[in-house]
C-alpha cells in the first residue's frame, strides 16, 4: 500500500473512533466535571506546537504536558507525527484546529505588547488549561496572574499545575467562580486584585457559551473598574449563526452541532457590524477587531508562502481598550444615539419556520420533531425514504445516529424551524435550524437537507444521495 494512502487510512480509522464515541458519550455536562471542550482545545494547542515550521509553530510548548492522559486515547492527532495529526485534524472538516492556533499566537503577541508597554497584571477569564501564566513568567517574572474559572476546571487546573512544577506558583492566584451566585468584583477584590494597576485580559472561548447577561456585566466591570489603558482581548461568534440563520461560514454547522451534543452550546453572538456599538455601549473603545482572513494572513502563513490550513470563518477576535471616564461616557453617549437609528438584532420567531411551506412539509416535522421529543425512536425509520443515503449512510444508520445521541439525554425542547425551502418537483432542498431549550443547533450537521415526496403522498428524509 502507498505510503500516503496507508497514512490516511490510519488517520481515517482514529477519526472514525473519536466520531463514535462522540455519539456514544453525547450527554449533558456535569456542573462537576471539567469542560470538555477546554480539553479539546487544549489537545489542539498540544498538537499545532509540534509543527516544525516556526512560522505557523504553536507557542504554547506546554500544552502537551496539560492534556487530560485519557483524551489521549481518543482524540485525533495526539500520538501521531505533525504530518498525520495535520492530516486528522483536516478531516474533521471544521478549521477550528487552525482558528485555535492562530488565536493562540494572536492573543501571545497582543498579551507580550502589553507586558512591554509595563503591564504587570493579567487575569484570565475561564482559564481553563492555559499555560500563558508559567510560559511568560520567565521573561516577566513580576507580573501578576490570576486565573478565573468554574470551580471544577480550576481544581482540576490546581491539581495539574502542582504536578508539573511541584508547587502552586506564588505568581498566580486561582480564583474560582460561580458565575450564578458570584461576581468579578466579589472574587477579584477578595484574591488581592489591584483595581488601580493597568490590567491585560484574556477572555478565550467563553463568550459564546454564556448569555448576553454575562457578557455585559464582564465587560461594564472591566470598563468601571479597571485602571484607564487596561486592555482585554476576546473572541466571538457571529450572531446569525448562534441564532441558526445562517450555517454557511466554514466550520459552523459542524461545530455547532459537536459542542451542543457534548452539552456545551454556543448561545451568544454578536453581529459584526454592530460589534463597536455594542462594545462602545459597555464603555469600552476597539483597537482591533480581525476575522478569519486577517488571522489567516497574519499567523498561517508557512516559510513556503502557502497558508497551513482553511480556518473557520464563524468566530471573530476583538482588542478592547479602557479610557480615561470622559471618553468612555462620550462612547457610551454616542452608542445609545446610535442604538436608536437601527432595530435591534433580535433572535428570530422560534413558533414558526422563517420561509412559506406548504402545509404537508409542515405537518410531517412537525410530526418528526415530536417523535424525537417523545424518544420514540422505533418509529423514526417512517421518516425517511427507503432510497435515504447522505455522505454513504442509510437511514438504518441515521436512525441508529439519531438513537445514541439522545438515548441518554433529555429533550426538553425539539422544534425544526425551515430558514430554506426550494422545491424541485417531488422533492426540495431544506435548511434550518432544532430550537431547543435555550439554544439551537443545525436540522443536519453535514449540510443541505433533502426531502421527498413519495408515491404514498407522503414527505420523507431523502439525503444527499452521496
């Protein structure tokens, strides 16, 4: 067998492993329990710090020595050379492996700025396993972390911070937090935060998983009780696809249909063009606000001048600063002017499908989505034609998907609502989004639906056919 060829079918094989056992173990988190996709990400860092071009090179060296030793079995790419972990995480068909390590070297430079400029605090919000606090203490060795985090993940952190150096590090403070009973002010003020020291944050994949509650309170504390020229960096999610109306950015419906059935849905966004309004609101002024292509430009591009890899295109980061409370007052004035002049992104009506169908395509998800609320899975296979294939799966497998996802979860709310309806004949192409209980997740993670109407004049699931 061709070496690459070998190589892939190897690569294929892990693949198909984890994929099944994320079906397998789709459950709800437990408020015990560390995050899962704070693991993920941390075997993403562990993996793109192996590459052998320093360009494009990861600069978390560290995060291999944080990977949970159990997610080594079972996460693609750890284990394996650079070239064959590239290879896994390609297929995983989402760019959130290159979008991780571009975020990763983007908020290193704009974190080592900062320490330059004299910053001698820094806190991180949701820590989870970021090692920036031992990585910079070297070279900065006065500088002030602290480390904020659900109690859990942070226990967990604790636990493998003192392993590694043999101590808890008397530079870092880990601040546990309830984010339901509990505020920054009260658990920053009680670990011996300086509120009048120039302050750098790092706000790393959790705005999307909180509500616009959270968000507001974070930022309007950091923009009132912060010192003038502090500074916070965070990533965010476009708002139209957080509310299910448009899954076209690469890598969002796939990725928004994983962390969902690991129990952590994405549930805020913002709209790009309203991202200085909403920001200027909080009293906060933007220095920088990059999307995919600016994150590809800056930190993917290897020493043979390819880009190492596609990068998603659903999450954007933005660079904040603090001003001094004359300016931050006229930011917030001209925002609330500014608030008046457009409608509100509002998320759409959940009660109905967003397009005209016809009153049988109705009926029937209407019907579908009842019987997967119901769990009633034996009478799912009615749903779909016994010509049903999508990407090579029958609707024997679809079914069988369908099961072990939501066997052992509850489904508190099942609703299919249409964004896309084209039809052709007997058939039609459909798109949309599951509301559920707070959040939404894609009618097909793979993409485009296909329904048709068979000769007993019933709709049925038809698939892509591929």
């Amino acid at each position: 067998m061709h070496v690459n060829t070998a190589r892939k079918a190897i690569v294929g094989l892990t693949l198909c492993l984890w994929l099944s056992l994320l079906v397998c173990q789709a459950e709800a988190v437990d408020p015990g329990k560390t995050s899962y996709t704070a693991e993920v990400v941390c075997a993403m860092r562990a993996i793109a710090a192996s590459d052998p071009d320093p360009k494009t090179r990861n600069p978390d060296h560290m995060a291999t020595l944080f990977v949970n030793p159990t997610l080594k079995q079972r996460f693609p790419g750890l284990g394996l050379d650079f070239e064959d972990a590239k290879l896994a995480m390609d297929q995983l068909d989402t760019g959130t492996f290159y979008y991780v390590n571009a975020r990763t070297l983007h908020m290193d430079a704009l974190l080592t700025q900062s320490l330059k400029a004299g910053f001698r605090q820094v806190v991180i919000m949701g820590a989870g396993f970021d090692s920036r606090a031992y990585r910079f203490h070297d070279a900065y060795p006065d500088v002030r972390f602290f480390e904020i985090d659900l109690p859990a993940t942070s226990a967990d952190k604790q636990q493998r911070v003192e392993k590694l150096l043999g101590r808890r590090p008397d530079w870092v403070t880990f601040v546990p937090i309830d984010f339901n009973t509990q505020t920054l002010d009260e658990v920053l003020g009680k670990a011996g935060f300086a509120a009048d020291h120039k302050t750098f944050y790092i706000w790393e994949g959790v705005t999307y998983f909180i509500s616009q509650a959270g968000v507001d309170s974070t930022l309007r504390y950091i923009a009132g009780k912060s010192a003038p020229g502090s500074r916070i960096v965070f990533d965010y999610m476009l708002a139209d696809v957080v509310q299910g109306l448009d899954y076209s950015a690469y890598g969002a419906r796939r990725t928004i249909y994983f962390v969902a059935n690991r129990g952590e849905p994405y549930i805020f966004g913002i709209a790009p063009r309203r991202l200085e309004t909403f920001i200027n609101l909080r009293g906060l002024a933007i220095l920088s606000d990059l999307g995919p292509e600016d994150l590809a430009q800056r930190y993917l591009i290897q020493s043979n001048g390819a880009v190492s890899g596609k990068i998603a295109e659903f999450v954007r980061i933005v660079h904040a600063e603090v001003p001094k409370t004359s300016q931050r007052q006229r930011l917030i004035g001209r925002a609330e002017v500014q608030m008046k002049q457009f409608p509100s992104d509002k998320a759409p009506d959940t009660t109905t499908h967003l397009v005209d169908i016809p009153d049988d395509v109705r009926a029937t998800l209407s019907d579908y989505s009842d019987t997967i609320a119901r769990k009633e899975f034996n009478t799912l296979l009615e749903f779909f034609s016994k010509n049903f294939r999508s990407n090579g799966y029958t609707r024997e497998q679809a079914v069988a998907s369908i099961r072990w996802t939501y066997r052992d979860r509850p489904i508190h709310q099942y609703k299919i609502i249409l964004t896309r309806f084209e039809r052709q004949g007997n058939k039609a192409r459909i798109d949309g989004f599951v509301q559920r209980q707070g959040f939404r997740t894609p009618f097909r993670p793979t993409g485009i639906a296909h329904i048709a109407k068979e000769a007993d004049g019933r709709w049925r699931l038809y698939g892509n056919q591929r």
